[in-house]
C-alpha cells in the first residue's frame, strides 16, 4: 500500500496563477465540436458546480470522476496513490482545493467493489437517487433575487416564459428567516404559461434566468447590461446553453436541447460568447434549487435600501424581544403590583 502523498497546500498563492492560466485557455472552446465536448463533461460531473466541471475537463478531459482526498477517504475508504495528479477547484470563501480522479486512489480495505467501473456506476446510481429538484421551492427563491412572479403569460417565446425589467414594480415578499418577511418592490418580472407541463415550465424558467444572470436585461446599476455589446444570437445561446446545463444535470428535458444540437449541426464555431457569464448564470441557478437564505439574494447584495430595511427590521425584532422576555434576577410576590 503507497503511503498517502504530501500535496502542496491549496492556500499557496501560486496556485491562483495555475487557475488564471486555465481561465485563458477558454479561448480554446470556440469551435462547436470542443464546446459540446465541454458541455458533456460539465454535465456528467452532477456533483461538482459547472464551474469547476470545466476547470476539471481544462485540465484531464479524460478524468471519470473527482473527489478531494478527504472525500475519497471518507465516503469510500480510498487513498491517493504517490504519483497522482491533483487537479484545482475553486472553493467558497476561499482560493482554490484539489481533487483527484478515481484512477488516481487505491482501496484502504474491501469496502466497495474492486473493479474501478463497478465502482463509478454505483458512484452515479448514488447521485440518481438524490437528485431532487422542487418547482415549488425554485419559484419561492425568485423573490430574493428582486423577482415578482406570475402565471399569466399567454404566448411568450418559444419556450414559453418571459422576464423583463420592470418600470411599474410589484410588491414582492422576501422571507427573511421561517417566521419572518419583508415586503419589498420587484426589480423584474417573470411571467410563465400556466398550461406548461412542470418539466416545461422547469425549463423555461431556467432559461430565462440565464438571460437575467448572463446581464442581458438592465440591472438597475447593479451591473453594465451586455446587451448593447451581444447579437440576439449571442444572448439566445448563453442562455439556452446555461438552461441546458442546469436541466440536463437534473436529467429534465428542455427546449434548449434541440436548439443548440441544431446549431452545433450548422456551424463550426460557436458565437461570440462569454463562457464565463454561462457558467455562473448555471451556478446561480442550481443554488435556486435548495432554500435559500436573502443575504444570496441579488436584493441583499445589490440593494443598499433593502440592507438597511432588513437591518432595521431585526433591530426592532430585537427591541421587542427584550421587551417581553421577563428579567430573571427579579421576583415579584404574588399579587405585587409591577
């Protein structure tokens, strides 16, 4: 059994380097073939971000299936072999980490099947099984990002739904803990067909918040809309690549399916896009698919009036909570008036 590496540290700051040099071989997806070839690896790679899938696939396009070391110790009793490769992911509130392909650990002890596929096919059949996506809680974390929601669209676009920035703001509520609520204007409206199947409407919800977080639509200051630098062609195949990306990690049907195998059949290369602004809006919608708290709201980051709202509605929870809870050091005999 090989005794288990010394990695370099993921804080190291050279690291961040490596991460700016795979960042500029981006360039190199511009040509249909290798953009679908990426979007197959981000979306197989259901439990990693589609952020870090592409890093990944930038950096072993042949990697099965990555975890960190602790992860593969952890859930599956493995180590990393000596000679291994590490990969880097970027990490929340922090610079980078690493990861390694299966291939690239050993079995402590007879715990899991010892052929590797066996091994990832019972891996992928795990993650089947807690796939999980609930409409009813992705429609409730609109409010947090300044979104009014409703079912009345009658035509809509060809996937059936439709946000826009809206001039005449609707008032929207935006839970804030289980008990508690704001009431705040609406920066954007999206409206859906009603008739949709859920699949359906799953998918055009997507696709229109990939247009909200790929900052094709005003954003209020919030940030420059790239409208006025993209074709119609650009914007239609960001956000239907980054609704592809969310859906098909689901395993839900969509429009956007069709639509980008159609393009990929008739060009060579893809539009003038940022895979960047692809990636994230993906990212930003798959965190909708869990409960989210406001502060990952666009309102809490964008809105300094909704900060200080907020702030002052807890400040006043506060008050009232001091007010009623009874001071212990003090007692009272029955019948004394206080």
């Amino acid at each position: 059994m090989s005794k288990q590496p010394n990695h370099p540290k993921p804080e190291h700051p050279e690291n961040k380097g490596q991460v700016d040099l795979l960042f500029q071989a981006v360039s190199s997806y511009s040509k249909c073939k290798e953009f679908k070839s990426l979007l197959a690896f981000c979306a197989r790679f259901k439990h990693l971000s589609p952020y870090n899938a592409m890093l990944v696939q930038m950096q072993r396009p042949t990697a099965t299936y990555v975890l960190t070391a602790d992860e593969w110790k952890n859930k599956y009793n493995r180590v990393i072999k000596s000679d291994a490769r590490p990969m880097i992911i970027l990490v929340p509130f922090g610079p980078v980490d690493f990861v390694f392909d299966i291939y690239d650990t050993e079995p402590v002890e007879k715990m899991f099947p010892d052929d590797i596929d066996a091994l990832i096919d019972l891996i992928y059949q795990s993650e089947e099984t807690q796939e999980n996506t609930d409409i009813d809680t992705f429609i409730r974390n609109l409010a947090i990002h300044g979104i009014a929601f409703e079912a009345n669209l009658l035509g809509g676009d060809e996937l059936g739904a439709q946000i826009e920035a809206v001039r005449q703001k609707k008032n929207i509520k935006v839970q804030l803990t289980r008990k508690h609520n704001i009431r705040w204007d609406s920066y954007f409206l999206l409206s859906i067909n009603q008739q949709l199947a859920k699949e359906n409407l799953f998918a055009s919800i997507c696709y229109e918040l990939g247009h909200l977080f790929c900052h094709h639509l005003s954003g209020y200051n919030w940030w420059d809309s790239r409208a006025n630098e993209l074709n119609r062609e650009s914007m239609t195949f960001e956000a239907a690549t980054a609704a592809w990306l969310v859906c098909e990690r689901q395993g839900i049907a969509n429009a956007s399916s069709s639509y980008l195998e159609q393009f990929f059949r008739n060009h060579k290369h893809i539009p003038d896009v940022s895979l960047d602004f692809i990636l994230q809006a993906a990212n930003e919608i798959e965190k909708m698919f869990k409960p989210l708290n406001y502060q990952k709201g666009l309102l809490y980051k964008k809105d300094e009036k909704f900060r200080d709202a907020v702030r002052r509605q807890r400040e006043r929870r506060k008050e009232e909570k001091e007010l009623i809870t009874p001071n212990k050091n003090m007692n009272y005999k029955q019948g004394e008036l206080f």
